[in-house]
C-alpha cells in the first residue's frame, strides 16, 4: 500500500509488516492532514491517497479514524449498530429463526398476562426484528478492569470485524500509551492484517515493528 499527499509531495509505502509512523511537527500541516483523512472517512473529498496496487481506496469504505483515547470506550455508537445488524440476520437464519419465533410469543404472552387487569385495554405491536429486544437489554462489549490500550485493540478488531475496516489511522496515539505497549499493540495488529498509520506532532521512542516519515517545522520531509 501506499499513502500521498500531493500538496506536499509526500509519497510513502505502508509495508504490509510495519506500522507507518508519520510525524508532522509544524502544527497547521498537522492539522490539515489529520483533518483531510476524517473528512474521506466521512464521505467528504480530500487530497491524502491511499492505495493499494496503484488503486486507491474509498476511505468512506475500509478506513477508521481514532482521534479520542480519553475516555475510550469500544462501545461507540457505529459499532453497536453494526453488531446489532449482524445479530438481526443471525436471529432469522436456518439455526435461530425457531428461537426467535419463540421468544417473540414468550415475550408477547409474558405482556398480555403482564396487562390484563388494568382498566384500559391494551395492545401490543410486535417487533420488526430482534434489535428492540437487543437495546433494551442493553447488549454491549464488555471493557471492566481493561487497559485503555486493551480497549483500544478491542475495538479495532471489532471495526475490522463487523464495519469491515482494514485501514486504522490514530491521531496522537503515542501519548497515551508507552513504548512497551505501543510495540504490543503494533505487534498484535500487524499479527491480525491490519494495516495502521499513526499521525504524532512529535517523535517517539522508534519501535521495531514501525516505519517512520518526519515532516519537520520547515514542511521537509524527512
């Protein structure tokens, strides 16, 4: 893979066994490329490519940004929806359908018995799909006693998993995580094919498993 910056001249390969680390120290250029590559990832125009085999990729469609490590939770609300819309298909198939069938009429007894004495009368709608039942009991991924960066890690196989992202870009990342962890995390997403660039306004301890762009004060590359 590949990731440009025209406006730049920036031109870097994204090597399928390290973790790109591009460290742009001039503020305004910090800003501006971290900025281009949310707005593609949410559906607007912008000037970073990135591609593979020359091609490049709808950012919209494989890519994920992470900008917010305090707190951080996996629970954000795009993922829930795509575990929950996955559940809806699991909850119809050849293994479920009977069980979920059943629980609708459980549940709709359960209602019926539940408001027979009140002095109105009373209906129920029934569900379109199991998504209702699946908020209301509040499903969710469980994070207790987990080390943000643990977290972090979660929810980037949860992303790849159910959004279908293989593309992960972090802003500022090192400053939240020490060295150790950053090369186990780099290590472990690296591990699942996961491609990760991460944009730093500073440079960190260089790790094995990472290669690394400058962008000095004076927009050099480096």
């Amino acid at each position: 893979m590949m990731l440009v910056y025209p406006p730049l001249g920036l031109t870097s390969d994204i090597c399928c066994d390290k973790v790109l680390d591009i460290v742009i120290e001039e503020p305004e250029m910090f800003y501006r490329i971290a900025d281009d590559i949310y707005c593609q990832i949410n559906g607007k125009s912008g000037e970073v490519v990135i591609s593979e085999n020359y091609v490049p990729i709808r950012l919209d469609k494989e890519a994920d940004i992470i900008t917010q490590f305090i707190p951080f939770t996996s629970n954000r609300k795009d993922i829930l929806s795509h575990i929950y819309g996955q559940l809806k298909e699991k909850s119809v198939n050849e293994q479920f359908y009977n069980s979920t069938q059943e629980l609708y009429a459980h549940i709709e007894k359960y209602l019926y018995d539940l408001t027979e004495d009140e002095d109105i009368e009373m209906d129920i709608c029934h569900p379109e799909d199991i998504s209702a039942i699946l908020k209301a009991f509040g499903l969710h991924i469980v994070e207790t006693d987990r080390k943000p960066v643990e977290r972090l890690f979660e929810y980037i196989l949860a992303s790849q998993k159910y959004k279908k992202r293989t593309v992960f870009v972090t802003v500022g990342l090192r400053n939240y995580i020490k060295d150790q962890e950053a090369e186990d995390l780099f290590r472990s997403i690296l591990l699942n094919g996961i491609t990760l660039i991460c944009l730093e306004n500073k440079a960190s301890a260089r790790l094995k498993n990472e290669s690394r762009v400058i962008i000095d004060k004076d927009l050099c590359i480096i």
